[in-house]
C-alpha cells in the first residue's frame, strides 16, 4: 500500500479517535463523570469495552506468537477467558460489584475494598500496586502494538511508540472514562471485524477445510524442532507431555494465570460499577462472550496454522523465519494477506493497544489521585479529576520509560506475570467482600500483602523465568532459584502465592473475630 493511502487511513482513524475523546471531554463535568461515566453507561459499550480492554495486543501479538511456537493447547485459554472472564465475572461477580459499589459510592476498585473494609491501609495498598505493578503491563501492550507497526510498515520502533502513546494520551486525560469508552467500543468493532477477515482469508488463502488443516498440522509433529521437543513438545494439535516444562509454563503461567487472573483486575472489575443495573450485566454476558470467542479463538487457531502457510511458501517453520517469537503474527500479515489488510489490521493492533492502555492509565491515574494523594479525596469536588488527569500522566510516562527496556518473547508472559499476581494479591479479599460477610479489615490486609509478598518471592527466589534475569537469588545463594530441582521452579508463582492468600484472609478474619 502506498504512503498516501496508508496516511489517509490513520488520519480518518485518528480523527474518529479524537473526535470520540472530545464528546467524552463534552460530556465529562464531575469527578464522577470522569471516573465511572455517571453510572449510566450503555450495557452494549460497557461489554464492547470490557471485551477491548481484556483484549490486547498482548493476545493478538504475544499469545498468537506462543500459539504459533507451542500449539493449539492455548486454546484452553480462550475457553477459560470465556467461562471465567465473561461468564463468571459478570453473573457472579458483576452484579454484586455493581451493587456494592453504589451502596458505598465507590468510585474505584481500591476504594471500593477499602470502603468495604473500612479501612484506608487496604485503599491505599491496593493503590500502591495498582500504581507501581501495572505499568509493567501497559509497557508490554505498547511494545505490542510499536513491534506490529515496525515489522509491517517498516517504520521506526521509537516514533511508532511515541505517536500512539501520545494519542491514548490524549483523550485519556481530556475525556476520562467516557473517552475511554466511546472509542474502546469503536475499537471493539474493528477487532471483531479484522479477526473475522482474518480467519476467513486464511481458509481462502491456504484452500483447504478446517478438518485438512488440522490433519495437516498433526502430520508435520514430527517437524518440531528438537530445542521445543526436549521442553515437551508433542506437536501443534497436541498438549505438551504431562509434567513437561512446556506443560508447566502452558497451564500453570498462561492458562491459570491469565484464565483466573482476569477476574481480579481492577480496570475490568471497575466496568461492573458503571451500570445502573443487574439487568444491564445480564445483557452484557452474550455480547462479551462472542467477542472473546472471535478475537482470542481466532489468534488462537490461526497461530499454529502459521506453520502450514510458511512451510507451503518458504519451506520453514514460524519459529525458524523470526526467533522473536512477537514477531510471528506480524511477519504472517505481512506476508499471507491482502496489502490493503496489512493497514486494517494495524489499526486491529492499534485498537487493542489503545482500548487496554487507555484503561491501564485511567485505572493507575485514578489510583494515584483518587485513593493515594491524600489532598484529593472529596469525590464530589469537580476538580479531583485533575489529580486523576496528573496520575495519568505519571503513569503514561512510567510505562513509556519501562517499555525500552523490554526484552524479545516478553508480551505473553509479562502478561500472565501480571494476571497471576492481581489475582494473588486481590482476588481473595475481592471475592470475600461480595460473598463472605465475616471477612475482616485484618484478614483482608494479611491477604493482600501475603499475596503480594509471596508473589514477589517466587518470582525473585523460586520461578526460574523471572528470578534468573532479576538475578537476586544469584547474587545472594549463587544459583539461579533456591529449589533446583524440577519441577520446582518451573511451577507459575499463582499457585503458591493465590492458596496462600487465600488461607490468609481465612485465618486472619477468624482469628480477629474470635479476639
């Protein structure tokens, strides 16, 4: 595609963008406006942003890259992303946040435990996490989305990154939730578009059935290389062998951490409370469920099916055209499909960027304004939202900072890193304030910072992946982890630190009943 035609694309984007975060802006006159929408968000555009934001590049780019290397066993992600992440969170979840949220008329995620709890210790600590933790996140969205523009347009890395940065910026920090939402809804619809082309095409382009093409992926399993083999690879239609490490990292890191995870994120979590209604929820539930099923099932598929297509046309696998495993799916767009699709589905990857960073920065901008300064708290007052807008800013030029020092084969697992420690540290004292009426201000602080701490320690001391380059461990015992023995530290930080939290708040609300 030509420059010009491509520049015409991204300014017609571009101006539907701003256009969107001015009516926000327009529509934005209090503290609550900025923060929740009012209350009276349409169910359509809360499922269509719910969906958006879970939705990033990290699936897209990260995920399909993972996918494309290891198989089709990902796909119990997209079962549990649906079941857990829709179904589970807005039935079961949804609507008793909904109604918490507007008995004490919380405005965040952290308010509404500290709230719940009575306790400003347990706002202020979530905050905290929220502030410090997520911007590890959005760094690897924005990686996400910058690696995409560079590999299909050949434009540079650096000012692919600043320009979409600026843009979410933009009406993140002018329209507040209302600009968040109008064009994560827009996004929405250009991801489902492009998954749906996307999926189609390939069928076109590669001619054969969906039936042919998983018999031919299961006959070239004797192709994996041998690196993939020894970790447990058993082919692109087959789970890793059993207690492999591929195994571990497959269902302990990305299905568990991400699957269960995603219940205790706060920007999700915080979309329950800008209904005015149960019913509003119930009617999210379906729109929320196909639009997982398409985007993330279609990635999902279409990854390993890669290997057909390079393998028909350049005799290698998609492991062995790129060994950044992030670059997979962009070096497939670029290749297999139509040139004009190449700039559809870059606003595709633009609109996962951006309706997921649009959201990390107003949930850790409302985190540090809201419930961290202690000289905005008054949420009625019209000019908290500018302590919202100054977090926001903080936490855009955080994450910008973080993203240049990323590593290659970082998006998927930067993301499942995250889940698992939101769902350590807060889903236990979450779910207990909806559910269990004796949990305690004690108990919910001794499973938050349990959580957290128990996280942080796997991480620097037991789970390979990430205590060998932190180097912690290293430094201080002269070995990578403290347990080398498999598969100790192949096993996901989740599963030790969630159980952990949650006999905490267990033990610690008993026991301070019974004091």
């Amino acid at each position: 595609m030509n420059t010009l035609s491509l520049g015409v694309i991204i300014i017609i984007y571009s101006f539907f963008i701003v256009w969107l975060g001015y009516l926000g802006y327009r529509k934005t006159k209090t503290s609550a406006d900025f923060l929740l929408g009012g209350r009276r968000t349409n169910p359509f555009i809360m499922a269509l942003s719910y969906g958006a934001t879970f939705i990033s590049t990290s699936a897209i780019v990260g995920f399909g890259g993972i996918s494309a290397t290891f198989g089709m066993g990902i796909q119990w992600l997209c079962l549990l992303n649906i079941l857990m992440g829709v179904i589970v969170a807005f039935v079961f979840f949804g609507k008793r946040t909904r109604r918490l949220g507007a008995q004490l008329n919380a405005h965040t995620f952290s308010q509404l435990l500290g709230l719940h709890y009575g306790s400003r210790s347990v706002q202020v600590f979530i905050a905290a996490i929220i502030f410090l933790g997520m911007p590890l996140y959005a760094a690897v969205v924005m990686k996400g989305g910058a690696v995409f523009i560079e590999e299909i347009f050949d434009i540079d890395y650096h000012l692919a990154l600043l320009a979409f940065t600026l843009i979410v910026a933009a009406y993140v920090i002018s329209g507040g939730i209302k600009g968040v939402l109008y064009t994560d809804a827009l996004q929405g619809v250009i991801m489902f578009a492009s998954m749906a082309f996307l999926l189609v095409w390939f069928y076109h382009t590669m001619d054969f059935s969906f039936a042919e093409g998983n018999r031919q992926l299961t006959a070239i399993a004797d192709m994996v290389p041998e690196k993939y083999r020894a970790l447990g690879h058993q082919g692109w239609t087959a789970m890793p062998a059993m207690a492999s490490p591929q195994w571990f990292t497959l269902v302990t890191s990305l299905i568990l951490g991400v699957g269960i995870g995603c219940l205790a994120q706060p920007q999700l979590a915080v979309r329950f409370m800008m209904v005015d209604s149960d019913k509003q929820i119930s009617r999210g539930v379906l729109i929320g469920s196909v639009f997982i099923f398409f985007t993330v099932g279609t990635v999902y598929h279409i990854g390993p099916l890669t290997n057909l297509y390079f393998l028909k046309h350049d005799g290698m696998l998609a492991t062995q055209m790129t060994s950044d495993l992030d670059k997979i799916i962009p070096l497939f767009i670029s290749r297999a499909l139509p040139e004009w699709f190449s700039a559809v589905f870059m606003l595709c990857i633009l609109s996962a960027s951006m309706s997921t960073l649009s959201s990390h920065f107003h949930t850790m901008g409302a985190s540090l304004g809201v419930d961290i300064l202690p000289g905005i708290r008054k949420q009625r007052e019209r000019k908290s939202s500018l302590g919202v807008r100054f977090g926001v800013t903080c936490s855009i030029l955080i994450s910008y900072v973080i993203c240049y020092t990323l590593s290659a084969n970082i998006i998927a697992r930067g993301t499942a890193l995250f889940m698992g420690v939101c769902a350590a540290t807060f889903l236990p004292a979450y779910f207990c304030s909806l559910y269990w009426k004796k949990a305690t201000r004690a108990g919910a602080l001794t499973s938050i910072w349990t959580g957290a701490l128990a996280s942080l320690f796997c991480m620097a001391f037991l789970h390979r992946a990430e205590a060998a380059p932190i180097g912690i461990c290293k430094a201080l015992f002269g070995r990578d982890v403290l347990i080398d023995v498999y598969p100790w530290y192949a096993v996901d930080p989740i599963v030790f630190a969630l159980p952990l939290s949650v006999v905490a708040i267990i033990i610690g609300s008993l026991v301070r009943q019974k004091q």
